[in-house]
C-alpha cells in the first residue's frame, strides 16, 4: 500500500468508526426476552392508543394547556373535578379485545405534566388531585392481565407544568419561573416515575416516549441522556420495549420505531424530517380515529370503518403495526361512535384476522390497488380498490400454485413467468367490499 493509499484507508476506518450506523460504546445488545418481545410485538399488528387526562375535562384536545394559553395553576382546577364516574376499566379492555387489537397503549402523563397513576413523586395525580382518587393505571393493568390484552404506556418526556423542566420551544405561556429549571431534578423526576410504573403495575410491554422534539430550537442540542433513561427501563423489565415518537431516525436502546401519522417510509405529515428512513426494527404507525388524540366535543370527523381497515391493511402490507388511537371522555366512557368502530373492526377480524396478525410485509409495498401481506407458504392480496383492466401484476418470491378468493374459496386465473417471479391475476369482479382479499398458495424457494 502507498503512503497515500494508506491514508486515505485511515481516514475512511476514522469515519465509518466515528459515524452513527457504528456505535461504539453505546451499541446496544438487546436481551433474549427483549428480542421475543419484540416478535411477539410484531405479530400484533393492531393495538389502540388512548389519550386521557384532566385536558379531557376541557373537551379541546390534549394540547388545550398550550394553545389557549393557559396559567398552569387554573388550568390545574380542573383536576379537582375530574371525576370519571362512568370509567370502567373492564369495559375499555372488553370493547378494545373486541375490536382485535391485541395491545393498548395508556398516556400515563402527557405534556401537561399530569400523572394518571398514584405516583409519589408528585401531588399532581388522578388519586392525589381529584375527587376520584382512583389509579386508573392501576385498574386497567389489571383488566389487561386478567384478559392478555397487553399495556403499554405512553409517557412524556416533555413538561408544561413543572418547573424543573428545562424550557423548550412549547409550554413558554403557562406561569412557570424559566430561572427554576433544573434538568437534573427533572431527569430524576422521570427516573423515578419510571421506576414506579416499571415496578408496580406488572408486566408493560412498551414505555412510549413522546415531547423530545420541544427541544428541536436549541441552540446548542439538548442532551435528553436517553440511553441512561432506556438501560433503566431495561434493567427493571427487559422485555418492555422502548419506542419515542422524536420523528428522527432510532437511536440505541430503542426496540421499536414509531411513525406520527404515516405509514413507515411516508413523510405527508411532516413529522418526520432528519430521516423517514425505515430501520429494520418492528414498525409501529399511530393515528387518529377522528381527528384530535385528546377528546374534542367538536371532533366527530371520524373515519368510517372501510377507511380504518383500509389503514390497517396498508400499515400490514409495510409489515408494520397499527396503533388506533381514541380520546375516552371526561366521564370515563368511550364515545359512542369509537366503540361502534372497535366493534365493527372486530367483525372484519374475525374472518380475516389470518391475513393479517403474524403477517409479514409482502414483497410489494402498498399500492393504489391495495396491500400484500405474507406468511411462509401463504400470501394475501389486499384488493382494496380494483385494478385497471381487472389484472393484477405483482412481484412474488416462490412458486404460486394456487390463487383463491379468501372467502370463498373460488380458484383464479393466474400465470407466473418462471423467469422472475412475475405473477399476474386476473381478479373477478365483486361487490364493492372494504377489502376483497385473495390467498396465494406458494412454494417458497429453497
Ligand atoms: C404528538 C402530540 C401529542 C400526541 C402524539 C401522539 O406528539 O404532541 O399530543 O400525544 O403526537 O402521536
């Protein structure tokens, strides 16, 4: 080698060893129960998210606190009548498994600060601060058990109430002394709640982070110490999953990546800026039944049924997971039409459930005729709208040696070019469905 070849070789080895696809001393080695949580995670496929808290009294949205500003200590009156008279923990967890979500995922604290488990870190709780006094995280970690819906618990790491909480670009309008701020005090605060949700509800299947972005306008970058956050998290349960909503690419220590509003790979939200890059950890989608996370009395632009299979075919066809989020009421319930959703949801999957849970991403991604899902021997084509012509031309990566309308079993015309895989159907006419779904039966290369 040259002296020049040499450098050049030096120069590259500092570079691929100094660039972020090759950690150094942060690689993180996820555990045996880890990595079987995250198929048992993948396999899913559909969970619900469910935001609630005292901003549900206000019936704005979850972001009232921010956007009306608001002082945080009127705002905080509204704990003192928070009372959820009608919730029942039993019946969430009944209509959710009714819908065949297999997961649900509970704000334990969102960006107002306030917590919805008796913590001790703070007075500022759903038993401490309202005339309920019931740890409804408490109640619903128990129905979860009892019925093997698993929990999940958003929690924020973004403060609009505490004092501590080093500024950032939202939660600048609500009374607080910006001198108070004390990230170490703060950081500690997180820890501990996250000791307490870790320690005392029983088995969480994921910790879902969200509010890193608040400190996007730094000028010099927040260090948000997420590795320390995460091994904490790990050590005290190993199966949870860690997941942030940072709308940047992952980072060590994260076991799932959570897309805002889109589907793995889009960026129509505009969310996500430094990288829509698709890692090839399991992928989840959050998204709104209406329109708000929060409960809005004036949000009833929900989407139909079709639409939402629609969406959960499509988050399936990119191998990812759908997590459908409803806003329960300030009374506890939820709303009539979010129930009538999750029952109609739970009727399509029932019949159709096999093409979708334990599926994998087919080999072509979603297109304007609708998804492909796939399982070893098994493919399912998701016909959402039909194709021009009624022929279908895909990709498919084995032998098809047989292609029947899911429901009735009814063969179809196919031809398969030996050459590349090239498969194309002709695809009967039908009855306008949500979802007309046809079953390849293949042989897989060897
Ligand atoms: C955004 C919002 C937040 C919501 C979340 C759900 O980050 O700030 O209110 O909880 O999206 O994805």
């Amino acid at each position: 080698m040259t002296a020049q070849r040499y450098i050049k070789f030096l120069l590259l080895a500092m570079l691929l060893i100094s660039s972020p696809a090759f950690p150094q001393n942060d690689s993180y080695i996820p555990t045996q129960e880890n990595l079987a949580s995250r198929e048992e995670f993948s396999k899913m496929k559909f969970g619900i998210f469910l935001h609630w808290g005292i901003y549900s009294t206000f019936a704005q949205g979850e972001w009232y606190l921010q956007n009306a500003k608001i002082d945080r200590l009127e705002y905080a009156k509204a704990a003192d009548a928070f009372y959820p008279h009608r919730f029942n923990a039993r019946e969430w967890v009944d209509a959710i498994k009714g819908s065949g979500a297999q997961y649900v995922c509970l704000t334990s604290r969102h960006h107002d600060g306030f917590s919805m488990w008796h913590t001790a870190q703070s007075d500022y709780n759903i038993v401490d601060a309202t005339p309920f006094k019931r740890d409804v995280i408490k109640e619903l970690s128990e129905a979860c058990e009892s019925s093997g819906l698993r929990l999940h618990l958003y929690y924020s790491h973004l403060d609009w109430t505490r004092e501590d909480y080093p500024w950032g670009r939202t939660g600048r309008f609500t009374g607080k002394d910006p001198s108070k701020q004390n990230w170490t005090s703060y950081k500690q605060f997180m820890n501990n709640q996250l000791t307490e949700l870790l320690t005392r509800y029983g088995k969480i299947g994921a910790i879902w982070f969200d509010g890193y972005w608040d400190h996007d306008q730094d000028s010099v970058p927040f260090n948000w110490e997420l590795r320390q956050q995460y091994d904490l998290i790990h050590r005290l349960q190993p199966a949870c999953l860690v997941g942030n909503n940072h709308h940047e690419a992952i980072k060590p220590g994260e076991d799932i990546q959570i897309f805002e509003r889109d589907l793995p790979g889009q960026n129509t939200a505009g969310f996500v800026d430094k990288a829509a890059e698709v890692s090839r950890l399991p992928l989840e989608t959050c998204e709104t039944m209406n329109g708000m996370w929060g409960y809005k009395v004036t949000d009833q632009n929900y989407k139909t049924t079709t639409d939402l299979i629609r969406l959960l075919v499509r988050t399936s066809g990119l191998g990812a997971n759908l997590l459908l989020n409803i806003g329960p009421q300030p009374n506890g319930e939820l709303p009539a039409t979010a129930l009538q959703r999750l029952s109609e949801m739970g009727q399509w999957l029932s019949h159709y459930g096999e093409t979708i849970y334990g599926t994998t991403a087919g080999e072509v991604s979603p297109q304007d005729w609708g998804a492909m899902t796939r399982k070893p021997q098994k493919r399912y084509l998701h016909i959402t709208h039909m194709p021009a012509g009624g022929q279908l031309v895909i990709l498919v990566d084995g032998i098809v040696r047989d292609a029947v309308v899911f429901d009735s079993g009814q063969k179809i015309k196919f031809k398969q070019k030996k050459s590349d895989g090239t498969l194309t159907l002709t695809i009967p006419e039908h009855e306008d469905v949500s979802d007309y779904i046809i079953e390849l039966r293949v042989k897989e290369h060897d």
